[in-house]
C-alpha cells in the first residue's frame, strides 16, 4: 500500500476575526466645488451660500446657495408658469413616462447618489445603497403607475392638481424624503419648489441632473437650497397652493400657526416616540434584532423609530442580556465602510441634542448602558446606548432623542402594554413581537399609531401609506392616500 503524504501546512487561522476595512470609493462622484439654485431648469448664482460638510469627518464638501426670499419668489413663478404653460394639461401617461425614467435613472446611478448621501448625512453605506436608494427608485415606479390612473383610483371625484406645492424636507433620509415628496405630486400634475434641509443638500442637487438627463420640462421641479429661513419663505408665499412639510413637531406646529386661513393645502409629517412591544411568547432572537434595527438604524435620525421598548416582566432579564450582547457586535464608524452599523451623527447640533437628553436620564435615574467601542476622533458620534430602569415620566421616555438611544420599560398584562405604549403626544408608529395572530390584531386595533409592525420594524414600501396621529401629524404619504394631497376634486 502506498503511503499517504500528510498535508503539511494547514489554511492560516486568523489571530483576529473582526473585520478589515472595506471602504466604498469616493470616485464615483463629482462634487462641484460650488452649487447654485435650480430655478426654471438652469442654475441660478445665488447671492448668499454657506458650506457644507461631511459630519464623519467635518471636511467641507461644497459651497450651497442660501435661498433668500427673492429666490424663493424666482422659484415659485417658475413653477407657476411649468404649471399653467404645459405640465398640468399634460397627459397623464406622458406625466408617467417621465417618472418611469427618473426612477430607472437613479437606478443607474444608484451607487454614485449612495456614496453622496453617506458623505453628506453619515449614514452607512450599507442603508443609503440597501435602503434609501432602492426606496427612492421604488417611489417614482410606483407613482407613475398611477399617473394615468387618477380617475380609477378616485372614481366619480374628477380629481385635477392642486397647482404649486412648496416641499420641505429634513435631513434624515434626503433622497428618499425628495421621492416621497415629488413623485405623488408629479404625478398628479403639480409643480414643485422643494427645500432641502440645510445639513443634507448634496443628493437633492445632484438629482438636478437626474431631471435634466429625463429631459422634464423646465420649472416643473425647483430646488432651492438654504436653512430654516429658505423654508419660511416657501411658506409664506402667497401663490404657493400645497405645503408638505417632514420635521420637527415644533416647526410643524409654527407651519401650521402661519397657514391657518390661508386656505392652503397642508400635510406634515412630524416626530415620533414609538412603543416597541415585545411578549414573552415571541421568537426572542428574532425581537432582538427588530429591537436594534428599530433603534440604531440610521442611528436612530428616523421619526418612526422603535425608541421606546417595552418588554413583558417575564422576558425582560434574558431580553437586556442579549440585546447588550448584541449591541457588542455593532460596528460604529467610518459611513463609507461597507461593514458599519452605526454611521456619524448628522450635525453638531443634533449631537448636542441627544447628549442634553442622555444627561437629563441619567439624572432623572435611569441606568445607561453603552458597549465599549472607539469613536472616531474627528466627527460626530455617539455610542449605542440602552437605558434600563427608565420610568414613563423621564425625559428618554417621552421626547423624541432623534439618536441611538433606547428605553428599556416594562408590562405585565396586553392591556397594560397598549395604556404605556399610547401614553406619548405622538402617535407615528408601534411594534409588536409575538407568536400570536390574535394577539396582534387585538394590540393594533388598540395603538393609537400609523403604523403598527408585526414581528418586524422599519418596513418599508410605496404602496403602503404611512403617516401619524396626534403630535405626529397628519396626512399620509405612500399608496393611494400619498396622492390625494396633491389632488382637488370637483364632485
Ligand atoms: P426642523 O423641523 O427644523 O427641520 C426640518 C426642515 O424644516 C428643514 O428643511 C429645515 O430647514 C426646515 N425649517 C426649519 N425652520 C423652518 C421654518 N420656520 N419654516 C419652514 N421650514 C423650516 O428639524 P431640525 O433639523 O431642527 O431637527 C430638530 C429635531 O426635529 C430633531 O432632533 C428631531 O427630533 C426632529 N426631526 C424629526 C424629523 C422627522 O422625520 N419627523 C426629521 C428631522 C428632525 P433647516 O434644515 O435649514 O433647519
């Protein structure tokens, strides 16, 4: 019998098993050095600016325009005239074909935006390319198949655009939130002027050219970059026929206040402070992981974010045990990384925010966890954080943190869950974990929410609907209802 030769050498075992860097190239974009306004479908000088940086490293990117009144005024008669001289009588189909290629446009440049948004809003690579990017195509798809369709989806209504909505976004998911603004109003045959928010400018002006490569007809969409001041303008402006606004409550609220009598249209979109409720009966690694999604995703700069968990007495000690574990494994860092989990904190401002709430829990008592991790010298960040021991009255439980902070609260009984879970001015969003179809229905039935997930979190899609009660808002953007914002009806 002939000898075996033994195999000398074995595969190298890895001292180390965390990750490599895996960073995504810068190259793919182009940033101009300056950006303009995008009025009448040409760049307008604009004749204040202010620059704009990457919150990971605080590197300045580009220097934007301020939109000044003057500006906004400049907009808005480019929209009107789009408005009257076209785009309004404009077949719905032919309406549709332009949405149908500025979706596939950013499909095709999908890698190129996703790099801008993480450089420009810290979020990790891995959601803008996963997430924000695939959405925001999914936007314009969606609702340019109701272009063509409005009188079926509002039978006997003989629905007509509203005219020009003025559009103001916030900085937590900057393209996807420009989608869910202009496509259900294009689609309906509106004009736009939209402000971005003034941290996140980068991946509005650079869908400037995704309107000019469509070929859509000039001043049909305006963009005029600037802060809050830009946004009071677009309120303000007497031929301004729709205001949608996302943000802050606050704002929201001063919106409101300002449009009252008016007779202009309205929807907002404000801020959130979500019950995630998990049942001793659920799939508890399964909960563990809708938990961190819920909360971390996007470091937690999402209105609908599961900052609130609530967890059955009975559950609750191998429930904090294991989501701490997990919370080990989380990769905080670098944005353009394909492997972080947790990206930087969009402003100084906002980091500012989240560390006076995180001091006022510890204050008021409740117990903090963070898992060790390094934070990047330059930039902003924050470490995932739990709070354990948190009463419903502090602070962490009931105003919106905006940032990777969760609060841990209990139950006992379905009846005390939802009576906790609605004890919030605001009404956006719930989850609930259980193996109980009964169970689910009976809660959602009950949670005074928009939006209730099952066994999942941060779902989302353009044909489902999605807004809030109460301190939450009103009006809904996505489905069906996403259009009758845009819409009057002559019944
Ligand atoms: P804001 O509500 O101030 O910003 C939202 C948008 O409104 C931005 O484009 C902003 O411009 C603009 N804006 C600001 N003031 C006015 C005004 N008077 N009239 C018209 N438009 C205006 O939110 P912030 O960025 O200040 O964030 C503060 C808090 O708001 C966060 O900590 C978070 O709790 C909450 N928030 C909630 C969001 C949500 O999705 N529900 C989104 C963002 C924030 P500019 O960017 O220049 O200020």
């Amino acid at each position: 019998m002939t000898e075996i030769e033994k195999k000398k050498s074995r595969a190298p075992v890895p001292k180390d098993w965390t990750y490599a860097p895996a960073p995504e190239s810068r190259d793919v974009v182009k940033l101009r050095e300056r950006y303009g306004l995008f009025i009448g479908g040409t760049w307008v000088e604009p004749t204040e600016s202010y620059e704009t940086i990457s919150p990971a490293t605080e590197e300045t990117l580009a220097t934007v325009g301020q939109g000044t009144k003057e500006d906004v005024d400049r907009a808005v008669a480019a929209a009107r005239d789009a408005y009257a001289n076209g785009w309004s009588s404009l077949p719905g189909s032919e309406r549709a074909k332009y949405l149908f290629r500025i979706a596939r446009i950013l499909q095709e440049r999908s890698r190129e935006f996703a790099v801008l948004e993480s450089l420009n809003g810290g979020k990790p690579i891995k959601e803008s390319r996963d997430v924000d990017l695939p959405l925001a195509a999914a936007h314009f798809f969606y609702y340019a198949g109701w272009a063509d369709k409005l009188e079926y989806a509002f039978p006997n209504r003989r629905p007509k655009a509203v005219g020009v909505a003025g559009q103001i976004i916030p900085w937590n998911f900057p393209l996807l939130m420009l989608a869910w603004k202009l496509a259900p109003a294009l689609a309906c045959g509106n004009t736009v002027v939209l402000k971005p928010a003034e941290t996140t400018p980068l991946t509005a002006l650079l869908f400037c050219d995704v309107l000019r490569q469509a070929e859509l007809p000039p001043g049909v969409v305006n963009i005029v970059t600037g802060d809050g001041r830009t946004g009071a303008a677009l309120v303000d402006h007497p031929d301004v026929d729709k205001i949608a606004f996302t943000g802050s409550t606050e704002v929201g609220k001063a919106i409101q206040r300002q449009l009252a009598g008016t007779g202009k249209k309205l929807t907002l979109e404000l801020g959130g402070k979500a019950a995630n409720i998990v049942f001793d009966d659920c799939a508890l690694d399964q909960a563990v992981e809708g938990i961190v999604n819920g909360i971390y995703f996007n470091q937690g700069h999402v209105c609908c974010a599961g900052s609130r968990l609530f967890a059955q007495e009975s559950i609750y000690e191998p429930l904090v045990d294991k989501l701490k574990k997990r919370l080990e494994t989380l990769r905080v860092g670098d944005p353009l990384d394909k492997n972080t989990d947790v990206g930087a904190i969009n402003s100084a401002m906002q980091l500012e925010r989240i560390k006076e709430l995180v001091e006022a829990g510890k204050e008021e008592g409740a117990d903090i966890y963070q898992p060790p991790c390094r934070l990047p010298e330059k930039g902003y960040w924050f470490a995932p954080t739990v709070f354990t021991n948190v009463a419903q009255s502090y602070r962490i439980a009931q105003e919106e943190i905006f940032g990777p902070v969760l609060s841990v609260l209990t139950f006992r009984t379905p009846e005390e869950a939802v009576e906790k879970a609605n004890n919030t001015p605001y009404g956006l969003s719930a989850g609930v974990w259980t193996e109980k179809g009964s169970r689910i229905l009976w809660m959602a039935q009950r949670l005074r929410a928009g939006v209730v997930w099952a066994n999942t979190f941060n779902r989302f899609d353009p044909t489902s609907p999605f807004g809030g009660y109460k301190e939450s808002g009103f009006g809904r953007e996505g489905g069906r209802h996403g259009l009758e914002p845009y819409l009057r009806f002559e019944e």
